[in-house]
C-alpha cells in the first residue's frame, strides 16, 4: 500500500516500460528503500553522478525492482562532502555499490565501511575519475587491502588469484579455513577496471551500445539491448516489429550458448570430462550455426540504436530452427545422463547451497536467485516486445545447491530453444533499424533486460546533443558476488571452482 | 553408464583436421610437427586475462573443444606460469592487473613468447588507453604476435599461436 504514493508520485521514465522516476528529499531516501523492501522489491543498483557547477552538485539514484516495475529513486547531494544515508541494512549487496560510488565520483555514504572497492594502487584516493578531470595513471603497483582477519585455533589463510590457473577471468580469493572447511571467504575484486563509465561519457551518445555490448562480452546482447532501450526512450525512437523479434531471438541465442558452456565446464568440475566433451561440442555447433545465418559467431555487435546489424534470409532462419531443435534433444539426453550419474549427482547435490530465504534476504537475483526459489524473470514479470507474444516460462528450483543452479540451465535452456523457434517463425517482416533523432527528448533514460546471468541495468544520461554525461551499466553479478561468500561456508575447499562456476559471476560486468 | 557409451558411439570422433593455413604463415598440415620439431614436446599455454570482456577467453575455451582439438595438435593449456613456452594475454592491460601480469611473465622461463589477443591486446581495443587501461599488452610486455578481433575466431587464434613459434624467417 505504502508504495502506491511513491509510484503515483513518480514521474514517466523513458526506456524500460513500467519505469518510473521518483525524486526524493533526504527524509524520504530510507522510506522509498523501507517500502519496496516490505512490499518484496529488490535493489537492482545504485550509482552517483556528479554536475558540475550545477546545482545540486550531484544525485544518486538507486533503482528498485519492485511490483513488476522499476522504480527509480533519485536523492539530491547538495555538497560534496554531505554523507548520504546507506542502504545496507535493508539490501546488503549496497554495500559494495556505494563503495564503488565513492570511489569513482567521491559521493561517500555513511556506511562504515570506507575500504576502496574498484579503486586499487592505480590512482589516489582523492581522485575521483567521473568527476573531472580524470587521475593521471600510476605505474603498476599492488596495494594492500585490509582483508578481514579470521582469528582461532587452527586457522589459517588460503589467498588465491588474481591470476587463476584456468582460463577465467581474474579476482581474489582469500579464504579463512580450518583443515579443508571454509570458515570464511572474502572477494576482493575490480581486477579488470578499465575506467568503462568514463569512457562512455568520451564517446558519441548513438556509440555508445558499442561498448555497453562489451562491458561483460558473455552478455553483449543483454547490454547493448539495455542500452537501446534507455537510448531509444530518450529519442522517442520507435524500433521495428523485426528488430525486436531479431533482438530477442539474439538474447535467447546467447542464452543458449552461454548455458551449454558452464554445463559442459559444470560437468568437468565434477570430474565427468564426457559432459565437457559433449556441451562444447554441441555450443561449438550452435556457435558456427549462428556465424553462419547471423554472421557473428558472438553476438557482441548484433543490437545497434534504432534496431538490429543482422538479418536472416528464410532459409538461414530455416537452418537455425533445425540446428535449435537439434540442440534441444541432445541437450535433453544429457540432461538425463548428468542425473544419472553418481559421481556427478554426488558432487552437485548440497554443495554451495543458499537456502530461499537468505537468498531473499541477500538478494540474490537472476538465473542464481531462481536456482534459490527467487521466482523473478523479467521476461516473465514485466515482458516486454516481444516476450509479450512468446510467453516465456519461468524455471526454478527451490534447492539452492550446485544442483539447482544446474537444473535452472537445462530448464533454461529448452525453454530459449523454443522461444527462439518461435520467435523464427513468425519473424515479422519491415524494416530492421528506424533512424534515432539527434534530439533528446527526456534527459534520463534507463534500460533493464534479462541476460542469462539476470537482469542488466543500462542508465543512460545525455545534457548536450549528441554526447553522454553518464552511463551506469549495472551487472546482476554486483547482487551475487557476496551470496557466494555464504555459499561456500561449511564446504571444503576444493568444492569452491565447482560453487563458483555453478554462479559463473562477471568480473568485467562488475569491475567496469 | 550405457547411455554415455551410446552418446560416445553415438557421435564419434567429431574433432576436425587442423584448421586451412594462411598461405603466408605457410602452417600446412604439419603444424604438429612444427611444435614437435621446434620444442620437441608440447607446447605450454598459460592464458592471462589482463582485463578482458570475457569475450575473447569464450573463443579460447573453443579451442580445447573436441572440434578444435587444440590437444590433438600436441597444444596444451597449463595452470602455472613456469611450465608455460607462451603467455596468452586477452584484454586491454587495466592498471590494476599490470602488476599480476608482469609476474606472470617473470615467472616463465625463458624462452618465452607472448601472444596478444584481441582488438583490445592489440591496440586497447574500445576501452583504449586511460586512467584505468594501459591499452595494448605491449605496453606491458614485449609481444611476439598480436592477432585482431573482436573476438578473434579460434582459426585465427590458433594461427597467432602457430605463428608466433614458427622460428622467424630472415
Ligand atoms: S577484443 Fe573484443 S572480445 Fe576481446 S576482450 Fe576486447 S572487447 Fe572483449
């Protein structure tokens, strides 16, 4: 109830329908967070922008998924060196958001917590790189981060990465143990930082979806999608019926390729290499089936502003569709074989388990969080053209272990082969771009689509024609990256590539 | 059990001959030979992400698909730098991961050979240079062989490698 007057109060926002914009006083900041939180929403992100020589010199926003939309809440910083009211209690994922914040624009909240999070030796802590002008890079150097000390009898570290031995992306690892039990585990990560939301503000703003599409390569579709959505709500621009049925059709194909990897490397985790042997095959087929119809093997430059860069002739999509249902029985005999399996059953069953309601609480979101009873899809929730006509369906599981999150990919994935085929055959025809006006029509656009890790958030910012002032690109991984940390508690060390590949977080997603 | 046997029977050998040489690096089909005969053993792969998309490292697991076959061809991947010959390096080199490859490096013995990957190993790619990116792995590293893409395919990938141990012609 408490959240009608927000939402009545809220302006429009352009970009993911069922948004809206909602500008709050201070005493009204945790009241917002409060009541989304009572009514079952979650934090889907929270970032900073600073306006110089404006008033108020800076905002910071935290969009909430909340009711089937988004709401997005948006708190004036008068000064600089004003201390915002944190959201941690409510959503502790905002904990490391805020810290991420801070670091790049110097827009503190008040939480305890004041360790750097993608600030590393690389430029000093009074300099902020959204707030010009950008820091001058220091020479390599490794900084020392005040890890969290696990004291007791027996007890004793285990540090691993940045570096890893597979080929992964990189990040820290320090593990408190006692004999081969974690007793605790702390991430420290923003390895890959490449300054991206400073880049953005250097590019064109119809440029931008270049690099959206590459702040996690895995998900180049759901980005750049995003990132049209924000852009094509600001402009008014009206995308074709055959660009958005191409643009989903994209998505659910990176879906399928990026489950058919971590099946086959799930497998292999396990110690059943036949899984590997067979997912990277039939991913290398699909992969080579998409190079050939679509002509990129990934999609990462597939979703421009206005519409899509691809098209299928009738006989490519054809091919496709046989290569789709191919996919879907093989996968399908797999699926039985993995169940059948002892060794591999034994290994995924109860490993890195994390119960529905410390996932709630936590908030763990998108293909972990339905592993973990998190009934949420936005294909499902809030579809959006064309997952209106398609109706997808929700898989989840309850269980929480390394053996859900392997079930909600087999689910997933006969689930994207049929929305796929389906979204073949009836491809519409017309046009596959509209022209995006150089005018922008609303200032603040903000994008949202379900990737196949979970939702990604795009936020687009335009003050001058044509350029970007700012662009927030939130992976859901910023969500699941602490859940893993309660994950692994209790499990034995060597359990910890299997737990951890069964999430398959983004590095690059969350270090920007 | 049976029906893993039956899948195995099933599919057979799917890996394919080695991919069609570029005619200038003049790999033919003796690539294995070529590794043989230049290392007489294996060549050791250590792959390092010095700040990635993720877009290149998903080319690299193809190469260890059984299409590919990267094993068959006497090419294996391992997990510490100091039984590596090549260092894989994707990724412009974000600052914060320039000291963590410059140890990488150190740690290999010598011979070694660098491999840059991608658009971004190449010149830094979209993210280019910056605050936070050193941009390309030469700024880092000497590079022995930098193959464009974004992201290069696994042909091309497996080309940068061969080339790169392919003793250099006057
Ligand atoms: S070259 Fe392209 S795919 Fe590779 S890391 Fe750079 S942006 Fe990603």
């Amino acid at each position: 109830m408490a959240l009608t007057r927000w939402w009545s109060r809220g302006e429009r926002l352009a970009g993911k329908p069922s948004g809206a914009l909602l500008a709050v006083e201070p005493q009204e900041w945790l009241g917002v967070a409060t009541d989304v939180a009572a009514a079952g929403g979650q934090l889907l992100a929270l970032w900073a922008t600073r306006y110089p020589d404006c008033s108020p010199a800076a905002l910071v926003r935290a969009a909430y998924l909340v009711d089937g939309g988004l709401l997005v809440a948006q708190l004036p910083v008068a000064d600089p060196a004003h201390r915002y009211r944190g959201l941690q209690e409510l959503y502790p994922a905002a904990a490391r958001m805020q810290r991420a914040a801070a670091d790049l624009t110097g827009i503190l909240s008040d939480a305890a917590d004041r360790r750097p999070w993608l600030r590393h030796a690389a430029w000093a802590p009074d300099q902020h790189p959204l707030s010009a002008p950008p820091p001058i890079p220091a020479a390599p150097a490794v900084d020392d981060y005040a890890f969290v000390r696990v004291e007791g009898e027996g007890v004793h570290e285990i540090a691993v990465g940045p570096v890893h031995a597979g080929i992964i992306e990189p990040g820290h690892f320090r593990f408190s143990v006692v004999g081969e039990k974690v007793l605790k585990l702390e991430e420290r990560l923003g390895y890959v930082h490449k300054g991206i939301e400073r880049r953005f503000t250097e590019l064109p703003l119809l440029d931008g979806h270049r690099l959206a599409a590459r702040v996690s390569g895995d998900s180049a579709v759901a980005y750049a999608w995003a990132y049209c959505q924000a852009l094509e709500g600001m402009t008014g621009t009206a995308v074709p019926p055959r660009a958005l049925w191409l643009r989903a059709l994209c998505l659910e194909l990176e879906r399928v390729q990026n489950h058919l990897g971590d099946l086959g490397a799930l497998g292999n985790d396990a110690g059943f290499a036949f899984g590997l042997a067979q997912f990277s095959r039939l991913k290398e087929e699909l992969t080579r089936a998409i190079g050939a119809t679509l002509g990129q093997r990934y999609l990462l430059d597939a979703v421009v502003p206005g519409g899509v860069a691809v098209d299928l002739q009738d006989q490519a999509a054809r091919t496709l569709a046989v290569v789709l249902a191919r996919t879907s029985s093989r996968v399908r005999e797999l699926h039985a074989i993995y169940d059948d399996h002892a060794g591999v059953r034994d290994r995924f069953a109860g490993a890195g388990r994390v119960e529905p309601e410390l996932a709630q609480r936590l908030g763990l979101i998108g293909l972990a969080g339905r592993a973990s009873g998190q009934g949420s899809d936005l294909r499902v929730d809030s579809p959006w053209p064309p997952y209106h006509v398609i109706t997808p369906k929700l898989c989840m599981r309850r269980d929480g272990d390394v053996a859900a999150r392997v079930a909600v990919r087999f689910d997933e994935v006969e689930e994207s082969c049929r929305l796929a085929r389906a979204l073949l055959s009836e491809l519409p025809g017309g046009a596959l771009a509209a022209p995006v006006p150089a005018a922008v029509a609303a200032p603040l656009g903000v994008g949202v689509i379900e990737g196949w890790r979970g939702p990604v958030l795009v936020a687009l910012e335009s003050r001058e024609p044509g350029r970007i002032h700012r662009c927030h690109a939130h992976d859901p991984s910023w969500q699941n990256w602490p859940v893993i940390e309660h994950a692994v508690m209790g499990n034995i060390v060597p359990d910890f590539p299997l737990i951890n590949k069964s999430f398959n977080l983004s590095y690059s997603g969350h270090d920007l | 059990m049976l029906k893993t046997l039956r899948t195995i029977a099933g599919v057979g050998i799917v890996s394919e001959s080695p991919p069609e040489p570029d005619d200038e690096l003049r790999l033919r089909d003796a690539l294995q030979a070529q590794i043989q005969s230049v290392l007489g053993r294996a060549l050791a792969i250590r792959a390092v992400d010095s700040g990635s998309c993720n877009g290149c490292e998903l080319e690299i697991h193809a190469l260890n698909n059984p299409i590919y076959n990267i094993e068959g061809l006497g090419i294996r991947f391992v997990a510490s730098p100091r039984h590596a010959d090549l260092l894989l390096v994707t990724g412009p080199v974000s600052w914060n991961m320039a000291a963590a490859l410059k140890r990488t490096y150190e740690a290999m013995p010598d011979p070694k050979l660098v491999v840059a990957v991608g658009d971004c190993g190449c010149d830094g790619g979209v993210f280019g240079r910056s605050y936070a990116c050193a941009g390309p792995v030469s700024a880092i590293l000497p590079v022995d062989v930098a193959v464009p893409g974004c992201p290069p395919s696994p042909q091309r990938l497996l080309q940068a490698i061969l080339t790169a141990i392919r003793p250099r012609r006057a």
